[in-house]
C-alpha cells in the first residue's frame, strides 16, 4: 500500500525532472489517494462552469474558474479567490481537463506562497483519442475510474 509520503515524494521527484517550479506532479489516481490519506488537502478544479455542467465533476473538489467560458477570458480574480478558500499551508491539487490549466494555476500558487502546490496530470479527461477525439477514454480522472458525477 502506497503511503502519503510515497505518493508525495513521487510527485516531487517527477516536478524536479521536469523543471517544474512547484511541489509536485500527481497522476489522477494519487491525488485521489492523497484525498484519501490527507482529509486536510484539497483539490481545487479550475475548469469553467461550462466543463461542470457539460463534462462532470469531482464531488471533493472545490470550484475556482481559471478562466471564463466562451472565449477562455483570464479570471483576474483568481488568486484572490484561492487565498479566501484555501490556507496557504494546505496541500492543494490543481485539476483542469488535460493538465494545462491546472499547471498554471499550480505555479500561480507556488509564487504566491503556497508550499504545497500539486498539479494533477491528464486533468479530468485527458487525451482526445485520435480517430474520434472523444476525451475521457485514454487518461485522466474520468478513465482512471476515480470518483466523479454529473449532477
């Protein structure tokens, strides 16, 4: 059985190979484990409300959109948001749709102070398969059979 440490040390060894300026990289089944064995971390989704309601949902997470749907403008507020719902000594986990946005949020937090910032890696759908571009099929949260809903 994996444990925290484990899990977190991994995480951290895959952000110093790839020169990532935060704690660590997490693939969709260790932050679920990590939701597990640390009730204090928290998963923020940074998808649109649009994702939500169109794709699905952690039911653990907490909701801070990094931009706005249509048109992906950047939410100016989203740092200030973080700060109110989430303590800077907590251990925060950063899941977009592939990993990208999650990724900028996740060095945003770093530089503002949040020690340990994770991003999720393949995000809730991860990679469009190549001849339907159907996502959630591959990688990600939804294919790793990890808690969600569409409620």
């Amino acid at each position: 059985m994996e444990t925290l440490s484990t899990i977190l040390q991994n995480a951290k060894q895959r952000a110093e190979q790839h020169g990532l300026p935060y704690a660590g990289a997490l693939t969709p089944a260790e932050a679920q484990k990590v939701l597990e064995l640390a009730p204090a971390a928290r998963l923020v989704d940074v998808r649109t409300r649009a994702e939500l309601e169109l794709v699905g949902r952690v039911p653990a997470a907490t909701h801070i959109e990094w931009a706005f749907y249509p048109g992906m403008t950047a939410n100016p507020d989203f740092l200030s948001q973080l700060d109110k719902q989430v303590d800077h000594e907590a251990l925060v986990m950063f899941l977009c749709r592939t990993g990208g946005r999650s990724h900028n949020a996740a060095v945003v937090a770093a530089q503002a102070g949040y020690t340990e910032a994770y991003n999720v890696l393949e995000g809730f759908e991860g990679e469009a398969t190549p001849d339907t571009k159907q996502r959630g099929k591959i990688n990600g949260w939804k294919a790793a059979g990890l808690s969600w809903t569409n409620a």
